[in-house]
C-alpha cells in the first residue's frame, strides 16, 4: 500500500528502492522510540508540484531532533532540495511525505550518537478523514509536559496516540478527544482542534499540544478574513453543543466534526465561519503562488 518493488526513497544519503532498504535492529529507535519525524504534503498546482510549508515542517524537524539531543545536520535547503528530487523520481505530485530521522545502534538510555534520515512519500490525492467525525472525550491523556518534550514530533509520543485511537474505534467513534492533565482540551491523536461559537474561533493554547503548521495556517486564514480566533484553555463541556468545530493537520486538513460524545455541533456546516476557513485552506495549498500565508 505505501510503496511497491519500483518505489524509491532516501535512506542513509541514498536514493535505494524502499523493497532494499533494511532496518537495523540493534538501532535506539526501534527499541525506545526515539525518533523523530514529519508528515508533509505536496499538491499539483498550476506551476507544478509544490510541498506545502516546506520550510516550517523542517525547521520543526530540525527543532524536534535538536529538543532531543539527536545529531541532525541537514538543512533546511537540502531537506526540501532532496524531497523534490525524491518526489520527482517517483513521478508523484500530489503526495504525502514522511522524513525519518532514527538513531544509530545503542542500547543504553543515552542521547543519539549518529543519526540517519529516511524520506518515504507515497501518493495521496484526497484526505483520509471523513467529513463530520464522530468523537469522544478519551480516558487517555496526552503526554504529561514534565514527562515529555510534547512540542516536538517523537515517534514515541505516538504510543500515545494509538491507544487513544483504537479506543475511540473500539466504542465506535472516529476519532478521539485527548485532555490535558489538568482536564483541558489538548488535541486528537492527531490533529489539532477548534470550535466555534457566535462567529469566534477557539482553540487550545500551548503547553499539552504538538502546535500544529496547519493550526498556524488556520490564524493566518482567520486573519485574512477577520475571523476572530482566540488561543485559550477550555473544558469538553465548553465546547459540547457548540456551533461548529473541526480537526485540522497536514494529513486531515480541515475536518468538519460532527459530534463530540454523541452531542451534535449545532450549525449547518455550510453557514459557519469553520467552513470558509475549510474552503480557504483547500484554496491555499493547491495555490502555486508561494504567499507568506
Ligand atoms: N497534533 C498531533 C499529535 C499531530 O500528530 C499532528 C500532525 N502532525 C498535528 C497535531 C497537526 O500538526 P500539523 O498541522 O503540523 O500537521
């Protein structure tokens, strides 16, 4: 499904066919989950393909490693350079894309020796989620920030997310509502959250949550459109029944919801101001004008 015997990636500095690439087992992200990554898209716009905040989903690789003493010194320039020359041999436009850093052999619980980058892609034309989800409040909490660095993208804090998923499936939900350890709205397993309420936009404010480039996008957009937008912490019962509410992340860009614990969102989607944001959001990655939004 992700790739077949003619799919190429980047591996240890190589373009290789992913069907040869090998995984090593002594390594200390296979063990301990210590690793980081992205998810980036890339969209066919009228001058081509173009990867979506290219600059913004490396500069946070770049941060995620450096948060966790892992050796990374790629730049920007060279990250985004090598994933079109990646996209480009594959003959894919609009895609999803996966940097991989991972550590070298070590088994013991010290920082990253050598690291190496893996940049996977595969093609993605339409978003995996289904407008108007279903969610539920999850009994699993996102990651404690005195326990973990939540504002970088680790493989490990992933854990997390699966248990929160597969649980909100197994009671036949979508997707799940994960709290902070003070009981606020932090984020789904992920994607970041907003609802909306007489015209305004609420959202999470930092501290539990992985701040989003999509949720960035969503400010820039409310912005340019005066859509007021406030960065807050909320209880699930504030936003229950509210007008509107929505996920929004590179791979699920903006999703409308449809329920929060089986209580329906109020307005007729069409009518809020979540869906002009939606609609601008769709507009502005298949832009092929590079704007500062
Ligand atoms: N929260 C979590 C936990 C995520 O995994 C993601 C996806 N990277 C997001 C939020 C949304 O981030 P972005 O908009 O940068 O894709």
């Amino acid at each position: 499904m992700y790739y077949d015997n003619e799919t190429l990636i980047y591996f240890k500095g190589n373009f290789v066919k992913a069907k040869d690439a090998g995984m090593d087992l002594y390594g200390q992200s296979l063990h301990y989950g210590y690793s980081v990554f992205e998810g980036i898209k890339s969209y066919n716009t009228d001058s081509g393909t173009r990867i979506f905040k290219a600059k913004e989903h490396y500069e946070r690789l770049k941060r995620s490693a450096e948060l966790m003493y892992i050796p990374f010194d790629y730049s920007v320039s060279e990250l985004t350079d090598l994933t079109y020359e990646l996209l480009e041999r594959n003959g894919f436009t609009d895609a999803y894309i996966r940097p991989l850093v991972t550590c070298s052999p070590n088994m013991s619980l010290s920082k990253g020796k050598e690291s190496y980058l893996s940049l996977l892609a595969w093609e993605w034309s339409n978003g995996y989620l289904a407008d108007k989800m279903k969610i539920m409040t999850s009994g699993f909490q996102r990651p404690n920030p005195n326990a973990f660095k939540v504002e970088a993208k680790v493989g490990g804090h992933y854990v997390n997310s699966i248990l929160a998923c597969q649980d909100a499936k197994d009671k036949g939900y979508d997707e799940a509502l994960l709290l902070d350890e003070y009981g606020n709205v932090a984020e789904s397993s992920g994607a970041n959250i907003f609802y909306e309420k007489n015209g305004t936009l609420f959202t999470p404010a930092k501290g539990s949550i992985l701040p989003g480039i999509t949720r960035q996008t969503v400010f820039e957009i409310c912005s340019e459109l005066n859509i007021p937008v406030k960065e807050t912490f909320f209880k699930p019962e504030e936003m229950r029944g509210a007008d509107a509410a929505f996920f929004c992340g590179t791979a699920a860009e903006i999703v409308g919801l449809d329920s929060l614990d089986n209580v329906p969102f109020t307005k007729n989607w069409k009518d809020t101001a979540s869906e002009k944001v939606q609609q601008a959001y769709l507009k502005l990655v298949r832009s092929s004008v590079v704007v500062n939004i």
